[in-house]
C-alpha cells in the first residue's frame, strides 16, 4: 500500500494589529506629576515669610538673588501647558469615539484642560518681568516687585476650568459607560474639591485636585489604551 505524504502546512505571518497611540495618555499622567512638582518647587522657593508682608522692601530683599527659580517656573510651565494641550486633544478624540452622538462630553472635556494650559502660560508669564528685575535688584520699586510676586504665586493655578473636565469624565463614566464606572466616581469627588476651592478664597489651590485627577484619569487612560 502506497503511503501518500502530505504537504506541511504553510504558515503565513498575520500582520499584527496596529497599537493604539498612547502619547497623549503619557502626556496627562507626566502633567500631574509636573504640575505637583511646579507647584511645590519654584513657586514655594519664592514665597516670603509673614513678617515681611508688611513691608515691600524686606519682600524685595527675601526674594533678591533668586533669578534662577524664576526662569526655572517659567521653562516647566510652558512644558506643563504643553502637556495639558496634548492631553486634551488625545482625550477629546478619545471620547469622542465612545461618546453617544452629539453628546458634549468630550468637547468638554477637552476645552477643560486647555483652559487649564491657557492659565499655566499666562500666570507663567510674569516670570521674564520678574527674572530681569531680580537680576537688577537695585533698580527695581519694591512696591512693583510686590505685585508681580502676587500674581507670580497665583495665576498660574488658578484652575478651576478643570472642572468641565472632570465632570465630563464623571458623566461619561457614570451616565454613558465611556470610562470606567470607577474613574467616573473618582471624577465626581474631584470635582466637588474644585468648585470647593472655588467657593472658598483659595481659587488657586485648584491645582492640587486636578493634579490628582491628571495622574489618575493619565493611568487609567494609559490602561486602557494598551489594552485596545
């Protein structure tokens, strides 16, 4: 009996699917690491102690020498607002595909955190003012110096419009399944601790909750991402 041999079987390489591009999830875990890290660096370096307020001259001469904090929350605000802007767009295309149609979610969530860019340059705005007068010390009104610090200490922060953001998330996540049930709950706490930080005079403290959210909804994002 004739034995008949059969071919092996070919075996063709399936290409593999395409990775779903994760940068602009990296870009939002990075900004609220940065945003924590800007906050509590070359800002508290130029805070004053309370017995100076009452005079201008003695802020002048705490703050005098200090040029290279200045230019330093200058360089890594406009590094963070560009990470702001990078996430907002990758989040907004990102809910956009998972988003009932016409829902406003994520329009909203992205205009959210380019408000949230759009303050971080302009607060750190003041700092080439204030790198040069610092430089020149001696030359500078204490009473003007003063006032740049006040805005130096505040502007940047004042990120209250990240609250659109969060409570789009908490509207995806918990109304229409976007997102995770989870980061929608995580989403709603955090925007009550914005519109409490904007309820009490501590607009700029705003910050500290949107960082927190950043990094967490970053993570989430990035997860989700990998997993697709």
């Amino acid at each position: 009996m004739s034995t008949t041999t059969l071919p092996a079987p070919q075996r063709y390489d399936v290409a593999e699917r395409p990775r779903r591009p994760r940068g602009w999830a990296y870009a939002g875990l990075l900004g609220g690491i940065g945003s924590f890290l800007f906050f509590l660096g070359p800002a508290t370096m130029l805070s004053t102690s309370t017995d100076a307020l009452a005079d201008n001259a003695d802020v002048l001469a705490e703050v005098e020498g200090k040029a290279g904090w200045v230019w330093a929350f200058q360089t890594s605000g406009v590094a963070l607002a560009v990470l702001l802007a990078i996430f907002a767009v990758g989040l907004r295309r990102r809910l956009a595909g998972q988003e009932p149609a016409g829902s406003l979610v994520p329009d909203l969530a992205g205009l959210g955190l380019i408000l949230m860019s759009v303050m971080t340059l302009v607060g750190t705005g003041i700092s080439t003012e204030m790198f040069h007068a610092l430089r020149n010390a001696d030359e500078v009104d204490p009473d003007t110096m003063a006032t740049h610090l006040a805005i130096y200490n505040t502007m940047a922060w004042v990120w209250a419009g990240g609250m659109l953001t969060t409570g789009a998330i908490a509207v995806a996540g918990l109304r229409h399944g976007s997102v995770s049930r989870r980061l929608g709950r995580f989403a709603a706490v955090m925007t009550g601790l914005v519109v409490l930080t904007q309820v009490l005079p501590f607009q700029y403290l705003a910050v500290l909750p949107m960082a927190i959210f950043l990094i967490v909804c970053g993570v989430s994002m990035v997860r989700t991402e990998s997993a697709s």
